[in-house]
C-alpha cells in the first residue's frame, strides 16, 4: 500500500572522511534520510527542512527529487546549506562535526498525511525545534507519528536536557526508534532495553531499539520481540538507522496500519507482527551498510 508521508527535519551535506582520509560529500541529514527511503520505496514522501539556494542545497535538492520526494515550499532560503562532517572509524562507525542554521519555514504543508517522523537535531536544536514541535502537534490527531531521537551530542548539550525534551515528543509519538548509543548517552545507563520498554508508558504503542551487529528488539502491545541482524559486508553505517526507520513505517503502511482510523488495529499489534515489521526494517537497513553513504535501497531492488 503506497501511503502519504510528512518528515520533518534538517537536510545537510555530509563530507564524509574516511579512515585513509579520502573525503566524498553526500547529501545527508537524518530526516532527510528516511524521507528519501520511503520515497524510493513507492510512497508518497514530502520533507519539510531547510536547506539554501548554494550549489549544495542544489545537490540536495536534485538527491531528493530523484528519490521521488517533494520539498515543501518554505524548505529552500538564501543563507548556505548545513555541513555534518563524518569521519568514519575502522570499524565504519561515524563520528559527527556540524556547521549548522536549523530553523525552518511551514508554510505549504499538505492537508492530510498517513504518518510524520521526525527524528535527531530538528526536534531539540532551537529555533526550528519549537517549529517541529507545532508540526508535530498539529497533525497528531489524525497521522501516526514516528520519532528517532538519533542523538547528536555536539549540537545536543548536555544529556539531561536533551532528555527531556526528546521524552516530549516520545510523549506526543505512537511510533519511537532508537540505537542503543543513542540511550546510553542520553540516559547514562547500560540497562538501554529497559529505557527502551518502559518508553511506552509515556504513550508510544511501539518502541524499538536497534542494536548494531546484534540485532534489534521491539516493544508492543503483545509484549518484547527479538531480532537477529541480517549478515552483510559493511561499507559504512551513515544512514542505516533512517532507513530502519523507514523500514518501519513502510511495513506499517502495508499492512495499512498507520494514520488515526487505524489506531485500534495498531494497539492489537501481535508479537508475531512485530517481529515482521522490526525483521523488514533490518532487510532494508542491511542494504544501505552495505554501500558508502546513506545509500537507501529502491523498490525495485527489493527480492
């Protein structure tokens, strides 16, 4: 079922450095990321973000367009594109540097939408952080929306602030991923799954946390699901956990699950199900690590 799908977030180019110091640049940005995966996974994707008229955000731009995403109209302005400089570990692990002007303009919004994710600096980084927020608020009543903190400590702060206004829109959210580095920093804890769980009780029908090389667990309305991860020669990790993201909302949307008259047959979820939307957002995600940059598989490509 192809479904109409709202991320809100920031668009960046990523100069990504490698191990032996060659340096590529790759349109990036977290929310940019899952709104390209689920446009070239035959959705209807629009991004709400902010990028300038330079020759980045032009590159920007066509990256999209070419996944099949709309920008909304007030996503492009005169001041120059954000950078995230990704300095890749021996292991293909990213580390991030921004350069970044995060506020953005709603204006031209669709009417209706099936589900909104936003994720990572848009929801926490102000001024376009109170903006997210509106955008999150306004179509909560009748979209289901999905949220990835994707913590960024550099432009975050400290965890503890951080925290709370991540667990703000945990609260507003029927749909919350996360990575296990991403909650040990924010929550100073190795106890990650706990956190991850008891996530629900803020109003989240679903929580997952992905874990790398060993896999992902998911939390619903039938209880804790497990999944292993599926083999494959990494080339880089830059965009695998959008793209799990992504994966998530697209298997929801075909089992035609997502939006507000769908929200009783969400909370009868089974475990069963779980475990297949967690297993389809691991398949994707595998595609993209294994091929340089956020590099998110395409429809066709898809057994």
């Amino acid at each position: 079922m192809t479904a109409r799908f709202l991320t809100a977030g920031e668009a960046l180019t990523d100069i990504v450095v490698r191990a032996d110091g060659a340096t590529t640049e790759y349109p990036g940005g977290s929310p940019m990321n899952v709104a390209v995966a689920l446009g070239r996974l035959g959705h209807d994707s629009r991004l709400l973000t902010r990028i300038g008229s330079d020759g980045r955000g032009a590159a920007i731009r066509e990256h999209v367009e070419r996944s099949h995403v709309r920008l909304t109209p007030g996503s492009i302005d005169e001041r120059p594109t954000s950078t995230a400089a990704a300095h890749i570990q021996a292991d293909g692990s990213a580390q991030y540097e921004f350069d970044l002007v995060w506020d953005v303009d709603p204006q031209g919004l669709p009417e209706v939408v099936d589900a909104v994710h936003t994720s990572s600096i848009a929801a926490v980084l102000a001024p376009g952080a109170a903006t997210i927020a509106e955008v999150v608020d306004r179509y909560a009543p009748t979209a289901t929306i999905s949220y990835d903190p994707n913590a960024r400590p550099a432009l975050m702060g400290d965890a503890a602030t951080a925290r709370g206004i991540i667990e703000g829109i945990i609260a507003r959210a029927h749909v919350v991923k996360s990575s296990d580095e991403d909650v040990a920093w924010l929550y100073g804890t190795d106890d990650v799954e706990d956190v991850v769980a008891s996530w629900r009780e803020l109003g989240p029908t679903i929580t997952a946390l992905t874990r790398g090389g060993d896999g992902a667990v998911g939390f619903g309305p039938a209880g804790r699901v497990q999944i292993a991860s599926n083999p494959v020669t990494v080339a880089d990790t830059v965009g695998a956990g959008d793209t799990f993201s992504a994966g998530i909302l697209h298997a929801l949307a075909e089992r035609e699950l997502l939006g507000a008259a769908r929200r009783e047959q969400l909370a009868a979820l089974t475990a069963a199900d779980l475990e297949a939307v967690l297993s389809t957002a691991a398949g994707l995600a595998a595609v993209t690590v294994s091929r340089p940059g956020a590099d998110p598989p395409w429809r066709a490509e898809l057994g």
